[in-house]
C-alpha cells in the first residue's frame, strides 16, 4: 500500500528525472550518505565548533530503486549520533579518533524505544527553543527508532552492535526491490 505522499508525487505532472513519486530508481547511496553525513557535521560544527572528518566509502555510480529521502534520514541519524558521541568523549582531548565510547549496557535494550536518549533532553537545556526551526544534535529519542521503521518498512533492517567504553557499529541493510515493487511497477 502507498502512502498518500507517494500517490500526491506519482501525479506530478514535472517529476524529476528518475523519478516514480518519492522513489529515485537509480539513486545513489554514496551520495546520498555523502549528503546525510555533511547535513550531520554542519549541525555537529553549528553545537560544538568543530566537526570530525567522515568518510564515504563506495562506488558512486552504483546505484538502485529506492526513497532517497527516507535514506537520507537514516544515515543522517547514525551519522548525528556518531558525531555527537566522538565530540563529547575527545572535546577535550588532542586524540583524534573514531570510537565514541559506546552505548551503556544498561540503556542497549532502549535504544529503539520513542523518547530514550543518552543524550539530555534539549528542551531541558534550553526551554526557550523555536521548535519550528531549532535543530539539535540529540536528545529527543526519535533518532534510532524511526530510522529503523523506515529500513524495515522496505524490507531492510537497522542494527545496532556497542561495546560499552570503545564504540558503536551500525549496520543498515536496504532491500534493493523487494517491497517497491508494490509501489514502483516500472522499477
């Protein structure tokens, strides 16, 4: 079943190129993580006044059917994470490094839950915040839990692998057709 967004874009009457309403059939996941992760470190370098390097690794013109922005999102929210974990563990430190100290075993088991947050809460930190245009770096709790609803709307699935004191990796699997078929006959 298609959301009413897409049936809106499939009656575009001047959809961009590679276009079937929200589905991008020759999208590009580098560059859309390419995106998604300098969207992060401008946010990052906005909060902290710096922004680690990232980077993308992947051939560009692969490419395959699939909702750029729903990606974007994804990738946008690991990366954001990631970026926040490092800044805090090393802001104080000359050590460049990628491990951002990990998840706390106690709060692994809630990481996909609506409103948990490692991070505090930033209408807590500043009560005065324009929630139409503020963007922070965390603390709401959405993150994690959307970004895997939208991988596991199309098939795919978000999993999250820490150890506590070292690092997080995040593994994002993205079914290349399966369910788009429904929605995208000519992919």
């Amino acid at each position: 079943m298609a959301s009413s967004g897409q049936h809106v874009a499939l009656h575009d009457p001047n959809p961009p190129p590679n276009c079937v309403g929200y589905i991008h059939t020759k999208m590009s996941p580098v560059e859309v993580a390419r995106s998604a992760s300098e969207d992060a470190r401008s946010i990052c370098l906005r909060e902290y006044g710096s922004s680690p390097d990232i980077n993308i690794y992947g051939d560009p013109k692969f490419t395959f059917p699939y909702v750029p922005t729903h990606l974007h999102l994804m990738v946008f929210e690991l990366v954001k994470n990631s970026l926040r974990a490092v800044q805090e563990r090393f802001m104080d430190s000359d050590k460049v490094s990628d491990e951002g100290g990990g998840i706390p075993r106690s709060g692994l088991p809630r990481i996909f839950t609506y409103l948990y947050s490692t991070a505090k809460n930033p209408l807590d930190e500043q009560p005065d915040i324009d929630l139409g245009t503020a963007t922070t770096m965390a603390g709401y709790g959405y993150g994690l839990p959307i970004s895997r609803l939208y991988a596991r709307y199309f098939g795919g699935d978000l999993q999250i692998i820490s150890m506590e004191g070292y690092g997080t990796d995040a593994y994002l699997h993205l079914s290349r057709l399966g369910i788009l078929k429904n929605l995208c006959p000519e992919c």
